[in-house]
C-alpha cells in the first residue's frame, strides 16, 4: 500500500467526513481512535493481540475535552 511505504501509521477514513464539515463551520473537530487489530501485523505473521476495552480511549476523550476548556478558559 501506497500510505505505508510513506509511512502512515493508520487508516481511518470515517471521521473525514467531521473534519470537513468541522473546517466548513471553522469549529474543532478531533476523534480519539482504538486499534483492536493490527492486519499488517497478521500479514506479517506477529502476534497480533485484539483489544476491545475501550476505557482508555474514553478517558484520552475526555482528558482532551477538558484540556480545551481549560485553553478556552484561559483565554479570557
């Protein structure tokens, strides 16, 4: 694939769609992402552990949300 021999590190293509509208409306938009499997792992034929727990993604979010009303806050 074209994106890893440039090194992207992943593919994600659903949040697109919020970071163009967020741009259009000139208003912040992020995504907090789980891997639960790594397929080029598999390909390669590595231990590919899935993780489904998704507790510290949560809390990643919600770190990141307050950080900004915190920046906001301060910019007063």
């Amino acid at each position: 694939m074209l994106g890893l021999k440039m090194g992207a590190k992943g593919f994600e293509m659903e949040s697109a769609a919020l970071f163009i509208v967020a741009s259009y409306l000139h208003v912040r938009c992020g995504t907090v992402l789980l891997t639960v499997a790594n397929q080029e792992r598999q390909r390669a034929g590595l231990p590919n552990p899935q993780v489904h727990d998704t507790d510290l993604a949560i809390k990643a979010a919600i770190e990141a949300v307050k950080y900004l009303i915190e920046q906001d806050g301060s910019a007063d």
